[in-house]
C-alpha cells in the first residue's frame, strides 16, 4: 500500500507545479520562446479544463457525477513532456522507451487515484483525455522548435530533486472547488 500511495503522491500538485515551473525554466533558456509558449498555454488547458469540470460537479451534481481526477490529467501532461523532452536526445528506441516509461508513470498514478479511493475509473478517464490532449497540444507546437542540443541534465537533474523532495507534500485544492460549486449551485446556474 505503501508504493500506492507513493504514486498518488507524485500527482499532487505540491509536486506538479514546481515541475511545470522547471520545464517552463528551462524552456526559456532557449534563443526563441515558441516552446515556452506552447507549454504555459497546455499547462493553462489542462488546468482550466479540469478546474472547470470539478466545479461543474460541485455546481451541478445531479447534471454530471464525476468529479474529474487533477492528479491523472497534470500527470499525463507533466511526466509525459519531461520524459518526451529528455528522451528526444536520443535513438528511435531509447526515445520509445522513455516516451513509455513517462505515460506509464502517468497511468500508473491514475491507477493509484483508483486504488486510494480518491476517484472512479471514470474520473480518471476523463483526467487521462484532458492530459492526453493538454499533451498533445504541447507537442503539436513544440516539435517544430525543439533544439537537440539543448542539454537534459538542467531539467533532469532538478525534476529529480523535486519528486524526491516534495513528494508527500500537499497542496489542495477541493475546497475551492467545492466552494465555488456550492456557490453556484445556490445562485441557480444550473436551473
């Protein structure tokens, strides 16, 4: 149970946000800013498209009854373009295999979610489209720009220290959620 909890822990916030903040970093050192923007702009999707649904769920209980899993879709988007970006350096099958390792990173705290308790398979899949398309969206804009020699370890090296330092840490959010929910609800946004 311990390693359960372990991955759940890797999708909370506390430890998605300093990533993102690290791939945004180190997006920036390059000479032009296109995948800079790509990323903030798939981060910002993701994260809009799964506040608005949980919200909705809050507003509108009986109109949908999932509440969509933030862990699953930020995973998907965060992993998935670390470990697409450090792979991208290397052979077609090393890079299949770091592509893998980072979606099954992803799926396997998606799984984890299920497994706590905190969410039901349908929740997850709908947190796995939003982060699938968030991802997609990056990667769609980014591959045009991506320099090769551009060096792994800033944004390995640190991605590491921050999933050993900060995982375990939390940083909720459900309350704001439910919060603004209720306060729709109660103004009759949803009829």
């Amino acid at each position: 149970m311990a390693i359960i909890q372990y991955l759940t822990n890797l999708g909370d916030l506390a430890v998605l946000l300093p990533l993102s903040a690290l791939v945004l970093a180190w997006l920036l050192f390059r000479p032009r800013w296109d995948a800079a923007f790509w990323w903030v702009l798939s981060v910002a999707l993701c994260s809009a498209a799964t506040a608005i649904l949980k919200i909705f769920n809050n507003a509108c209980p009986d109109a949908i009854s999932a509440n969509t899993s933030g862990h699953t879709s930020l995973s998907l988007l965060v992993y998935g373009a670390i470990f697409l970006l450090v792979s991208a350096r290397y052979g077609k099958w090393q890079r299949a295999i770091l592509a893998s390792a980072g979606i099954a990173l992803a799926l396997a705290i998606a799984v984890s979610r299920v497994l706590v308790g905190a969410h039901s398979i349908t929740e997850v899949v709908i947190g796995m489209m939003i982060g699938s398309a968030s991802l997609a969206i990056f990667l769609i804009g980014f591959r045009r720009t991506f320099p090769v020699e551009l060096p792994i370890w800033p944004l390995a090296v640190p991605a590491i220290l921050v999933v050993l330092l900060l995982n375990g840490h939390q940083l909720e959010t459900a309350d704001i959620f439910q919060s603004f929910g209720g306060y729709l609800h109660q103004i009759g946004i949803c009829g």
